[in-house]
C-alpha cells in the first residue's frame, strides 16, 4: 500500500521573471504527480538583482523626494514661483512634472545612477503611462527607493529624532506592493552630543530593523549639520554609535548609510567594508555641488545621493536640449566623485 506522505513542491515563487507559468507537484512514498497548474504576476526582476545592482554597480543614487515643506523651496531654485500653484494638490503635480522630467531625460539612466528616492506622492502618480517606480526600473533601469520619515521632532539634546510614524506598517506594504526595493529616513545632528546622537542612532536602527523585516533595504540618514559647531568630533561620536548597531545586526540584515561628507577623510570606511552594508552615501548638506564633489571625491567606497546639488542649474524655462545637456554635465561631475 502506497504511503500518503506528500510534500508539495513548485511552490516557491522565483521573483525572477514576468508571468511564469509553472505545475505544482505532490511528491508521494511511491511517485510524483502533478497537482495543478497556475500563471502568477510577478515582478519583473527579483530583489536580489537590485541588491547586487546598489552593492556593486558604479554610480549614485539621486534624491527626488522633496517633501511638501521642502517643495517650494526646490520649484524656486527650478525657476517656478508659489503662484504656481494654489494648493498642495496642484503644487505636487508641479513638482512631479520636474521630476518626470528629469527621470524621462536621456542623460537619467542606470549607466550612471542606481538609484533614486522617491516622495510617496511621486510613487503614487505615473510617469510616462507607468508607475513611478515601475518605470524607473523597467525603462532606466535604476532601483527605486521610497522616504518614509514623516519630518523631525524639535531639537533635544543638540538633535532632532524622527517624529512618530504609526502609519509606517502599511507604508511599507505599499511600497512593496508598488515595486520599490527600499527605503530612506532622516534624522539631523546639531551638536556633538553623546546623548543627542545615541537617541538618533538607536531610533534610526530600531525603525530600519522594522523595514527590513517588511523585506525592504532601509537607507539609514543621521544627517550631520554642515554648521554643527564641532561636526568632527559629532562625527566621531556618530561613527561609534553607528558601529556599534551595525554590529548588532543579523548576517540576514541588510542596511544602508546616508551620511554627511566628514571632516576627517576615510572616517567611515570601515562602514564601508562592513557586511550588513550595501551601500555608504554621502549627502551634498548644503554644500555647493562643486564643494560636495570635491569632499567625496576624498572618501573611497562612499558615492552620492544628493538632491538639490543634483538639480542645481536645472531651469523650467530651458529648453530640453538646454535642460538635459546641463543635467548630463551634473550627473557625470557627480559620477566621477562618486567613482573614486
């Protein structure tokens, strides 16, 4: 008499492919038979591609994710005045056109960039009849990220902690859901504050050990202020705290590190080399681009992830050749840095 126990095999989904049609099977004491058949939806590449991407590709990833209090700033310095617009709805839609028009520029490729985070409202919409980070994955081949902070909390102790975020759960099922690989949050540095620092480090981590149970890559920020009266030493006490969490974390824990260019040069090449990193970017913080630049170009290991001195030069009245020939100067001058 054949035995009945069975394991059921094909199950599994690869995460690799498009729509796979693929036979299920009961494996049996006696024999193996086929179960059913089924056709699933899937993700165009699996996670694991992106990760190796972010690890080992030359590039930078670009900052896109403005949010609504920093956007009107950003549209000033793009040539767009407030009267632009007349509420929150119609100020995201101008925003979201500059940076479709920056991700539709042909010098906006994964040649260069490998990544770009995004503001949740441009995931929400469309870019050239395609999801925002479907696009950016299917046409330019550049690995989608998602901020999820939802601002800072008042300064305490020469820091500023992320405030509360109890929506961050279904965030994350969203973004999921939405394609995108990973995901990034800020917390600022005003002083060299042991206390200060600690609360940012710790908050920073537990939140990132959140989203990497969700099966996303967080980018950890703890911004260091460029004007922080004794950034050195702020540095130095944000690169033990640092450590310290990393080596905390399990081998299956994977993190990034969004960090302020240092004022001593190679400060955090042992974040660099550390095994639960995929990636260290620097922030441009201020800095002019050709300044931000020159102070990664010093850093081996650590490429960009800068925002406004990405954008710095682009004008909404430019013509498109104008437009991308200014952007393909600025993303090659950020490359070179970041290839060092």
């Amino acid at each position: 008499m054949a035995s009945w126990n069975s394991t059921i095999s094909g199950l599994t989904p690869s995460d690799a492919g498009e729509s796979h049609g693929f036979t299920a099977t009961v494996k049996l004491a006696c024999c193996t038979i086929p179960f059913f058949q089924a056709d699933l939806k899937r993700p165009i590449v699996s996670n694991a591609e992106q990760l190796k991407v972010i690890k080992t590709r030359p590039g930078f990833i670009a900052a896109l994710d403005q949010s609504g209090g920093s956007t009107p700033k950003a549209l000033g310095l793009y040539g767009i005045s407030e009267d632009a617009w007349s509420n929150d709805d119609e100020m995201f839609t101008v925003v979201h056109d500059m940076r479709s028009r920056i991700m539709t520029s042909p010098a906006f490729t994964g040649d260069r960039i490998l990544g770009a985070i995004l503001f949740e409202n441009t995931m929400d919409r469309e870019v050239e009849g395609q999801p925002t980070a479907a696009y950016l994955w299917n046409v330019k081949n550049v690995v989608p990220f998602l901020k999820v902070d939802k601002g800072l909390a008042d300064v305490e102790n020469g820091a500023q902690v992320m405030n509360p975020n109890p929506g961050l759960p279904e965030l994350l099922k969203k973004a999921k859901a939405a394609g995108v690989f990973g995901t990034k949050m800020r917390s600022v540095i005003k002083e060299a504050n042991a206390e200060g620092i600690k609360a940012v480090v710790d908050q920073q981590f537990d939140v990132g050990r959140q989203i990497v149970a969700a099966g996303l890559v967080p980018i950890i920020e703890p911004e260091v202020d460029i004007h922080c009266p004794d950034k050195a030493a702020a540095e130095d006490l944000l690169h033990d705290a640092i450590m310290q969490h990393l080596n905390a974390l399990g081998d299956d824990e994977i993190v990034m590190l969004k960090l302020t260019l240092p004022e001593k040069d190679g400060l955090y090449d042992d974040c660099v080399a550390h095994p639960n990193v995929a990636r260290v970017v620097a922030l441009s913080g201020g800095y002019s681009r050709e300044e931000a630049n020159e102070r990664l170009s010093r850093q081996k290991g650590m490429v960009a992830s800068f925002s406004r001195a990405l954008a710095e030069g682009l004008q909404a009245q430019q013509s498109d050749e104008e437009f991308n020939a200014m952007l393909d100067a600025s993303i090659q001058t950020i490359f070179e840095a970041s290839n060092t």
